[in-house]
C-alpha cells in the first residue's frame, strides 16, 4: 500500500492518492473541501482516453481492439484511474505519479502526473508515453466540484463561453454536427478553439478559474452535489474519430491550471 500524498502551500491542501488510481481526493482552500468526498469523485484522471469510447471499440490500422465495457454500452475515462501509481518524488508543493500502462489497454506505455500547488493555483501536468509502437491517446482530469461550501452565501455559479457544442447523439457520442450551445443541464463536450476558459464562483467566498492549452471541455451539470468541468485533450471518441497519435518520439502532454481568488 502506498500511502497518501499530501501537498500543503499557506493555507492551501492538495491530497492525492496514488493507490486509488491516482486521483486526488480533496482540495482545500482556508479550510474548505472544494471537491466531493464519496468514492470515485474528487478528481480522478483520465488516460490514455477521456470520455466515451463507442462500444469500447478502438480502431488503429486495420485492427480493432475491444476495451471493456465499465459504462454500457460504451468504455469510459481509460484505464489508468483504476490502475496502481507508483510516487516518483514528492516535496512539501509539488509530486510526481507514474502509471504503467497494459492490460486491458493493448499498448505499453506510461502515464506521469505532476501537481504543482501554491496558495492561489494547482498545475495539473500529464505526459502519456509510449515504449515503442504508436498509439492514439487522450488524457484529462475529471474534478467533482461541490455545489455548495460552507462559506459561500449561495451555490456556485459556472460561466464559460464555448465556440460551439459537439451535437451529442442518443448514445452521448457525438455526431460529428457542432452546433450552438444549448442551454443547460449539460452531460456535453464543448469546442474552445483559443484555449478552455472556465470560471466557478462560489458567492462570497472564491472565484475559481480553469484554464488550459486544450480546446475540448465536457460540462457535466446533473448531479444535484456537484458539477464538473472536465479539460481534456480531444471530444469522446476521439480515439476513432480524430486520434492523436502517441510516438516514442512525441509523447502527448496535457495541462490545466487551476486558479482562485479570495471574494
């Protein structure tokens, strides 16, 4: 078993679990848990794919490989947030985790996070690797953020402008349509050609900002305790549908920041 890392900068804590797949377990600001604490929420990551993968069927060449199905009728989120992590360095701000990709996932290879935190931001750093043969990848982080903390004097409010919204057929894949954002609830993968640029505020106690180099972000509004804001590399399905390609020479590194303001 290995134990739990924790990073602390002010008055600011990051908790981070490498024997649970890698996920962070709670983020604190002053004292205030930022992230739901029931099993498989906080923020867990999510590689070599993010999002739904079409019957768990993945297509490289002319081979296609069958990933299981943990979500029917499709796979969901990759396989590394129900992996082992191994630390590879930690400080008082910053650690290292390190994921070994293989089974069931066809592909050797290996997934790095970095957290770096200081009292007013979280980088969030990943590197998917390969050892030798090519493969498509995705990665991003799935963070649960709760509606409602003790400080705030009403829940939070999400504000963020996409471009356009990824057409979401019957079985939550897109069709391949962008279209104008529709109003919530939002189960939905939103297009961010600039750059993804989201913003939580929590009424009188914080303003949450999100911001990364990727272009795709998935807006989930349903459950009534949380939402989530899910940066990530490429749209569901984007294995089959616009793979990026991972080579022993051009690993796919992703990165999200995140940042806050005392209200």
């Amino acid at each position: 078993m290995i134990d739990d890392v924790r990073l602390t900068a002010g008055s600011t804590a990051l908790t981070i679990a490498p024997d649970d797949g890698g996920a962070i377990h709670s983020l604190t600001v002053d004292g205030t848990e930022l992230l739901r604490q029931d099993p498989g929420t906080g923020c867990f990551v999510m590689a070599p794919w993010a999002g739904r993968l079409d019957h768990g069927a993945l297509t490289v060449g002319d081979r296609t490989y069958q990933l299981p199905i943990n979500h029917p009728p499709h796979s969901i989120h990759g396989t590394a947030r129900d992996g082992r992590w191994e630390v590879v360095s930690a400080s008082p701000t910053e650690a290292t985790i390190s994921h070994r990709l293989g089974a069931p996932w066809p592909f050797a290879g290996t997934v790095t996070q970095t957290f770096t935190l200081t009292d007013t931001d979280l980088t969030l750093a990943m590197r998917i690797a390969t050892d030798h043969a090519d493969f498509p990848a995705q990665g991003g982080w799935h963070p649960w953020f709760l509606r409602e903390v003790p400080p705030a004097t009403g829940p939070v409010r999400l504000d963020f402008d996409p471009a356009w919204q990824y057409e979401r057929g019957d079985d939550y894949l897109p069709t391949g349509r962008e279209i104008a954002p529709t109003p919530p609830p939002w189960d939905d993968c939103f297009g961010m050609p600039d750059g993804v640029l989201a913003r939580l505020t929590w009424p009188g106690f914080l303003e949450f900002t999100i911001t990364s180099p990727v272009r795709d972000v998935v807006i989930w509004t349903l459950p009534e305790q949380s939402l989530s804001v899910e940066a990530q590399s490429g749209p569901p399905n984007g294995l089959n549908t616009a793979p990026r390609t991972v080579t022993p020479d051009d690993p796919l590194d992703v990165l999200v920041r995140w940042s806050w303001r005392r209200l």
